[in-house]
C-alpha cells in the first residue's frame, strides 16, 4: 500500500515528555483559536475584505486540523484518524 519509510539519523528528536494536562491545554487553545478565526472570517467578510477572508480560512482549517490530531491522540470518542 505505502512505502514503509526508514528512520533516519536526521528524524527529529523527541522527548516524549508532554503530560496529558499539557496536551489538553493544547487542545483547548487551539479549540479557542479556531472560534477566533472563525469570528475574524465573518468580521472580514463584513467589510469585504477579501484577503482578510482567505487568511482567516486558511488558519480557521489548520487549526480545526490541529484540534482533531489532538482528540485523536487523546482517544476521544469518535475521532477518525486525522491524516485520512
């Protein structure tokens, strides 16, 4: 199906020392986030700004992307894998 890719000495390193407190704090900033850019959409789409509106939807989608990674990797319910 995919290539199984190798590690290499050039992978990142990774502590793996982030609590799950942490990673709930992330969650629910980036929770925050996507409500705020939401809000900025509207705001731009309001007084027609274009530009405004594609940079406010660019981030408003990273970030929903960002919030499902994080309920995935905490096992929320009903969370499909976020990369399919």
């Amino acid at each position: 199906m995919y290539p199984i890719v190798m590690a290499s000495s050039s992978d990142p390193h990774r502590s793996y020392d982030r609590s799950w407190d942490e990673i709930e704090e992330m969650l629910e900033l980036a929770q925050d986030r996507v409500f705020e850019w939401q809000e900025w959409f509207e705001s731009c789409r309001e007084k027609g700004d274009r530009e405004g509106m594609k940079e406010a939807a660019r981030k408003y989608k990273a970030l929903q992307n960002v919030v499902k990674s994080l309920q995935w990797v905490l096992g929320e319910e009903g969370v499909e894998n976020p990369v399919d």
